[in-house]
C-alpha cells in the first residue's frame, strides 16, 4: 500500500471549503514567500542590488507558482481582487449566503497564508537582515525596513494618496479580468493546456512593470496587508503611519487595500458587460450547465 493512498484513507478531508482553503492558505503562502524574498534580493538595505525586472518577475512567477498549487482545489485566487470578482459574478457559491461563505473562506485563507509567509521569511533572512538593521533604531529605518514586506509609494507621490488609490484599482482590475479571461472556457475555448497560471503570473508581472514605480505594485490586498501586519511586529507602527517628514508615507496602507478591493469588483463588472453578456444565446445554453471560474485553469 503506498504512502499516498494511506494518507488518503486516513486524512482525506472531504469537505469543500476546508479543501478550498488549505489550497488557497498554501498558494497564498508560495506567491507571498517567493515576493518578499524577491524584495530582500535587490534591495540595497542588505547590501544586495537588483532591479525592478528582478523584483516584478520573481513575483509574477511566485504568483504563477501558487496557482500551479491549488488551482485543481481552490482555482487559485490567492489574490482578493480576484476573488471579488467571482463574488460580484456570483461564482463563489450558488446562492447569496454560500456566495458570501465562499468569499471569507477565500479571503481568511490568503491573508492567513501571507502572514505566515512574511513570519518564515523573516526568519529565514534574519541573520542578514539583523545584522544590516543593527542596533540603531529610527522612524526612518524601521520603516525603510518594514518596506521589505509591504510596498511603499515614492517619494514622488506626496499627497497623492487618491492617484495612487486609481493606480491600484486600474492595476488590480486589470489582473482580475485577465484571469476571468483566461479562466472562460467560452472567451479561450482551444487555449494551450496548463498555460493559465503562466499567463496570469505573467500579467502581474506586466502590472509591475509598467506602474510598480508608483505604490509599489501590490495589487493584491492580501499580499501587502498581511505582510504589513507582521513587520509591524518587527519594526513597529511606522509600518503602517509612515514617519513624520516622509509625507508620501502617511497612513498609506489602506490604498492598496481598498484598492485591490476595488479593482476586483470593477473586473467583475467590467468583463459582465463587456464580455458575458453578450455571447449568443444558444452558446449560453449549451453552457449552462458549466460553472466557469478560475477553477478551470487546471484544464487549460
């Protein structure tokens, strides 16, 4: 008997949503693991150097790492806007209340699996990360730290909070409707086999690229919170006040919050409109029958 099939039998968890949310906890870890290493890797508070190729790259593949996990459970979200997508095209449950239920699974389990992410990545850069903080404290430096974990706007943009709320909202929105894209067997009918969590990863990248200089890039709500929260721990409250002189800073972490939020539900309503509505009749009923959601992505 092998070691699969004795876990199975003993472990095998048959409920759905406590399936969908160990999917998405450990998906939401793989992509949050693999963005904050990123970031330590090219940032010069550790003596390293990189570039924002290096830092958007590493995360669109994390992001493509943890959907390649859990998309034949969970479909794999592991991002909020795209989970408020599905929620606003009513594909987290059949129904209002299992539509909500289905949304807090989601939601609980990506913030939950970035906290812990951000915990271990912590602990495995402690030794380099400890010795480049030293003993010296500051507003300045435990801030510059905890950027780390979470993003941080530029200095450029001071007291303009609301232009980078519209740049994380268009950034998000942009994500969601490409992974309900992707993910609709009717809009990708004949797509390359296995290529969706590639191509959605790749999408994030190109988000980074052309407007990270901004906010940071997060689109992703759970990505840049749940991190947030524990280099606070760390490196104290400046994570989330900023620090006096550094106006940009300024209680910046609810943009990408809100944001992401947002964006999900403007995706959501934009590909309603623009795409789902309006295929042929017949096409709708022929597919009727198929919940189309980002759960598909393992069948492409």
């Amino acid at each position: 008997m092998s070691l699969e099939s004795i876990v199975s039998r003993k472990l095998k968890i048959k409920n759905v949503r406590v399936r969908q949310f160990l999917a998405e906890f450990h998906g939401s870890f793989i992509l949050a693991y693999i963005g904050i290493g990123a970031a330590h890797t090219t940032s010069g508070l550790l003596g390293y150097s990189g570039s924002s190729i290096h830092g958007a790259l590493a995360g669109g593949l994390g992001v493509a790492l943890g959907i390649f996990f859990s998309a034949g459970a969970s479909g794999g979200h592991l991002n909020p806007s795209v989970t408020m997508a599905h929620f606003i095209l009513g594909k987290m449950g059949t129904g209002f209340l299992p539509n909500v239920i289905g949304t807090v699974v989601y939601l609980a389990a990506q913030f939950l699996g970035m906290f812990v992410a951000a915990a271990m990545s912590y602990w495995v850069y402690s030794v380099t990360e400890n010795a480049a903080y030293q003993s010296s404290s500051s507003p300045a430096k435990d801030y510059a730290f905890s950027c780390l974990y979470s993003t941080c706007p530029t200095s450029a943009q001071k007291n303009a909070q609301f232009t980078l709320l519209i740049d994380q909202i268009i950034g998000s929105a942009i994500l969601a409707t490409t992974v309900l894209a992707v993910t609709d067997k009717r809009n990708n009918d004949g797509g390359p086999r296995g290529m969706a969590p590639l191509i959605i990863g790749l999408s994030a990248t190109t988000v980074g690229l052309s407007y990270g200089v901004n906010a940071g890039g997060a689109i992703n709500a759970a990505r840049d919170f749940a991190p947030r929260c524990f280099a606070s721990i760390i490196y104290g409250k400046t994570a989330f006040t900023g620090y006096a002189g550094n106006v940009n800073s300024d209680y910046f972490f609810w943009v990408p919050l809100l944001g992401s939020f947002l964006g999900g539900c403007v995706a959501g309503i934009i590909y309603l409109f623009y795409v789902l509505a309006h295929w042929p009749e017949d096409e709708n009923k022929q597919q009727k029958e198929k919940k189309v959601t980002i759960e598909d992505a393992a069948d492409l």
